[in-house]
C-alpha cells in the first residue's frame, strides 16, 4: 500500500516555531544534544526489546551516526534503534509533542533559556527548527510486515507523510540547514558539540573518520614502522566511571577519568564515589582539588548529566555553596532536562541530593581523619579551606566538621578545636573565666607581638586565609565563653585581662608628662597615648587596633554590610610603657634632643606595624643615623 497524506500538526500551534525559533535561539546548539539523545533511546529500547524477547530479530551493534554535507547544507542524524510506522510518526511527532503546545505558548513567551523549554512539553525532536528550515523523517520500525514512512515538515504547521525508502530498521533524521544556522555545517563546530554533550552517552556515537597510525613491521635498521589508517571517530566513552561500582575500579582509574575531564590540572587530593538509588537515582564522582590559599574559586568544574547526557555546569543549587570548589560528575535522571533555575529552587529531590551530598563529603572527611590522621594533617593546607567554608555555611557540616577541623599555630602545629582548648585553657583564661585564643593574620608582619605573647607562654594560631574572618565569628558564636584576639590588637600584658596588676615606676606628674612628650611627637591623625605599666623588657612604645574596630573594618573591606565602619577615620592606641628604661630615659631629656627620642621610639613602633612610609620612612632613617 502507498502512504500518502497531509495535514496540520494542531490547531493550537501557528504560534510555536516563531517562539521555538525566536526563544531557543541563544541556546540553539542544543538541538544536537536533543536529536542524539533520542536516537540513543530509541537504541537502547531495541536492546531492551531483544532481552525481554519481544523482539527476536537481530539488534546487532548499538550505533548512532552524525554526518554532515556541507554542499547539500544537511546535518543527518541516524540511529539503528526502534524506528517508527507512520501511525507513531503522527502519535509521536504530530500529537504528542503538540498535545501542550498551547500552553506551552502561553507559558514560554517570556523565557529566557532553552533549558526552561525543551524536555518540558516533549519537544526535544522540534529544537531542529532552531538551525533547519526543512526538517525530514525516514524510518524503518522493528515491528513485523512494517513499511518505511517519511515525513517532511517546513517549520509551519503544515506536514506531509509519504512512503519512505529506508531499507533497515531505525531512524534518519535529516536537517536542511537554514542560511543563519551554516556555522553547524562546520565539522570542527559539531566535533565540539558533541564532545561536550555527547562525550559519556551510553551508546557508541560516530562522527565521520579520523587518521591515526598503527604498527606496520619494522624498517632494515630494525626499528618499528607505523602506517596511518582510516577508523571510526567515536566520540563517547560509553561507561564513564560513575557508572560502575567502586570495588571494580582502581585509583588509576579515578585518576585517568579526571584527567579526562580536565587535562592540565593537578592531581587532585581524594575523591568520593556517590552512589545512591532511594530516594532518589543519583551517582557520580566528586574530586577535592589541590586549592590554592587566596581563593581562587574555580567554580563551574562539576558537571551535571542526566543518564549520561551532559546538561550543565551550572549546579549551583544541587551542590551546597562551599562544595561547588570540587571536580567532577554528578548524573541524575531525577533532575529533568529543563533544568531552569526556578525549577532547581523549588525541586524536594534536588534539596535531598544537596543534603545527601553534603553527608557524603563529611563522612568521607572523618573516615580519612580517623584512618590516618598524618596523612589527613599534610592535606590540611589544601582542604582546610574547604571545611571552614562548609562549617560556616552549612550547619549540619559543622555538626560533623567540629571534630575533624584543624587548627594551627606559629609553630605549625595542628590540633582538632576540642584539643586546642585544653591546650590553652590553664594559661589563656582570663578573670572573667572566658578562654581567650590568639591568632596571627600574618607572621611575618605580626613577630614582634607574638614573640611578647611567647614570653608569657601564650600560644598563638594562624589564621591568615581570606575565609578566617568569618570562621572566626562562628567558632565564638560556637564555643563556650571563648573569645579571640589578634595578637596585635593589644600588649601582651593586656591582651588576657588577669588579675595581677604591674606597678607603676612613674609618679602621676610623671604620666601627664609622658603623655604629652608622645602628643607632641606624634604627627599620624587618630593615635590615642596611654601611659600602661608593663613588664620592664616590653618595647617601650606599642601601637595596636582594638580588635572589634578592626574586625568591623575588615568586614566592610570584605562587603560584609558594615559599610559605616569602613567609614569611619582609623583608630589606634598608643601604648607608653612607663616601666622601661627609655622612657626615664626620655624625661631625663630636654629639648631637641627629648623630641627626637620620643619621635624615634613612635616611629620604631610604627615600623613594626608596617606603618611607616614615604617621606616619614626617610626622616627616621636620617634621625637614626644620627642618633648613631
């Protein structure tokens, strides 16, 4: 019999290839993504046919074909899957794509993103009209006795249906390319794209031939020769990793398969196989990179598959914020295609897969802590990162966290937060019973005041990562009656209040001398002189900021929305220490020679805070020379 009819794909629908045209259009490589996906499908059902037995033909081996003709302007996309009668042509392509087409204009004219709209009314077939202007069907089905159809659409409504001349089962769908779209025709263009969406697809996907050489004897010297030959350019790896179990696959196999995805990293530090099937479907492979210290966060590096179709690298709403500085792959086919952000925002099952993530992450954290605690201290530098961003923005990852994250003082020694405490705890409490930590932001700059809190054996942690402002809110929003300290926010003697007071070697008249020599020698605005009776060894002069001035100041630096902070003009102390030496020294003194010694032990402590610069740098190094 001879098949031969035409007809309107639906009433509804006069409307919808100008939106699908019109909204898909930024987005508009995707069309090969949809097109090879249901190609795959249609090959994996024959091979679930052929097992359950209701089909007893020959499935032979799985293949889907692109190929490209340039001089025709045609993509053709060809699978040896189920195929289709002309009946299904009408079910599937006529009626059921359209079955929603009115609401689907309705809803769509505003989008913005082709992801919000394919996948969603089953219109993954149409996305070809976002490059073609012609749009042909010639296919084959498995069934008995069935006949080839074709069908030729033009991107109206309008469609025709005829007797086909394909010979064996499975679909050709060929694309006549429009004038706009002939960037596609370029094989380079559908190499990338293929790679991109294409590269773990179940199902072999050929893309024309490639060159490579192969052993061909050997020359008279002996040496090999080789010879180039002609192969299949097979785009896919079709059982990525993820796919198999994790006792089948050694490290070199985790290894290898990252490399794969990102060529010139380094090696990364572990990783962590997913793997879950209730409640949801979800597997995959998480990799913690080695992270440099200033934050670089190289987001957009895990990527999101859905039964093995590559969807995104936007995961932001799957992935918990402090985990998007992992590697790798996550695939889950309870994440549809249309993956629009408001979809993602509203999910149950993506909220699930967030949490279960997050618990995976953290388990695997304490297990390699718990195994071996040496290896997990050297990887510290690379991970810490990670866990404080985590213990901050995540409360249940700080519940786990809280036993596993390290701390580490200027003596690079690491301690869990419950081993800290009991460190410090007999020397660093202060008369109010709260335990007072210290820490350094910077070593280098910092050493004159850790050396002074040595002397008094306080211990002093360092805690100079960009994210440090913010994990040292939490752990005093945390921690019992602790509070911390930057260790030049005060003198040592100052900086854990005690009981004990050190007595004063200068009489009042004495004090109120002092403290208007130092006025007088102080030219830098916002520098407040108090005369403090310190240990005799103390440096005589010590400028510090209170640390709540500071750390408001800091935050407004960081954008923390302590803007009127950031505002407001610098503040120091000036600490005099009345006990030492020099300053009897300097009362003693009487004019020039009173002013140059005050103005030098001021600028010996602004020195030591990195505070002296330009043209005040210079006359300190003249008067220096002199004093000399």
């Amino acid at each position: 019999m001879s098949i031969q009819e035409k007809g309107n794909i639906s009433i509804h629908t006069e409307n919808i290839f100008p939106i699908i045209k019109k909204f898909l259009y930024s987005d508009n490589e995707i069309f090969l993504r949809e097109l090879v996906s249901n190609a795959v499908d249609a090959v994996q059902k024959i091979k679930r046919l052929g097992s359950l037995g209701q089909f007893n033909g020959e499935v032979g081996q799985p293949l889907v074909q692109v190929a490209v003709d340039k001089e025709a302007k045609t993509i053709t996309i060809s699978d040896n899957g189920l195929g289709m009668t002309a009946e299904e042509i009408k079910k599937y392509i006529n009626q059921v794509a359209f079955s929603g087409a009115s609401e689907f204009v309705e809803k769509f004219k505003d989008a913005k993103d082709a992801n919000e709209i394919i996948g969603k009314f089953g219109l993954g077939f149409y996305s070809a009209f976002m490059v073609a202007d012609l749009v042909e069907i010639n296919t084959l089905s498995y069934q008995d006795g069935a006949e080839p159809a074709r069908w030729v659409c033009d991107g109206s409504t309008e469609f025709e249906i005829t007797e086909g001349t394909k010979t064996t089962r499975g679909t050709d769908i060929i694309l006549h390319v429009n004038k706009d779209s002939e960037e596609f025709l370029e094989e380079s263009k559908l190499q990338e794209i293929l790679d991109k969406y294409a590269k773990f697809l179940p199902v072999p996907i050929k893309f024309g031939t490639k060159t490579e050489s192969e052993e061909d004897g050997e020359d008279e010297e002996g040496k090999k020769k080789y010879k180039d030959v002609e192969v299949d350019n097979i785009i896919n790896t079709t059982n990525p990793i993820w796919t198999k179990a994790p006792a089948d696959l050694s490290d070199e196999d985790y290894l290898k398969f990252y490399r794969e995805l990102y060529p010139f990293s380094e090696e990364p530090l572990f990783w962590i196989h997913l793997n879950v099937d209730y409640p949801f479907n979800l597997t995959g492979v998480l990799y913690f990179p080695k992270l440099k210290n200033d934050f670089e966060m190289q987001r957009n590096k895990i990527k999101l598959y859905s039964r093995q179709v590559f969807i995104t690298d936007e995961v932001k709403d799957i992935v918990p914020e402090f985990l998007m500085l992992l590697h790798g792959v996550i695939d889950s086919p309870d994440i549809p295609l249309n993956v629009s952000r408001s979809f993602l925002q509203a999910d149950s099952n993506v909220k699930k897969i967030n949490n279960y993530i997050t618990k995976k992450v953290a388990d695997k954290l304490a297990e390699l802590f718990a195994k071996d605690r040496k290896s997990f201290e050297d990887k510290w530098k690379d991970i810490g990162l990670f866990v404080k961003y985590g213990m901050i923005s995540e409360e249940k990852f700080y519940d786990k966290a809280k036993d596993f994250a390290l701390v580490g003082n200027t003596k690079n020694e690491l301690y869990t937060l419950n081993e800290y405490k009991e460190k410090v705890a007999p020397l660093q409490t202060d008369k109010n019973g709260t335990v007072v930590y210290l820490y350094s932001n910077d070593a280098s700059k910092q050493d004159a005041f850790i050396q002074s809190a040595n002397k008094k054996d306080y211990d002093v942690l360092v805690l100079d990562s960009p994210i440090d402002n913010h994990f040292i809110q939490q752990l005093e929003q945390k921690l019992e009656k602790t509070s911390i300290k930057r260790v030049d926010s005060s003198v040592a003697d100052k900086l854990i209040e005690k009981d004990e007071v050190n007595e004063h070697v200068l009489s009042e008249d004495q004090v109120k001398e002092v403290t208007t020599i130092f006025e007088k020698a102080i030219t830098k605005p916002g520098m407040q002189v108090e005369v403090v009776a310190l240990n005799p060894d103390e440096l005589p002069v010590t400028i510090t900021m209170d640390e709540f001035m500071r750390r408001m100041k800091d935050m407004a630096a960081m954008g923390g929305g302590m803007g009127f902070y950031g505002q407001m003009p610098d503040s120091y102390k000036v600490a005099i220490n009345g006990n030492h030496k020099l300053v009897s020294k300097i009362l003693k003194a009487e004019g020039e020679e009173q002013s140059n010694l005050a103005k030098q032990a001021v600028d010996l402590a602004l020195l030591a805070q990195g505070m002296l610069t330009g043209a005040e740098l210079t006359a300190f190094v003249s008067r220096s020379v002199e004093l000399i």
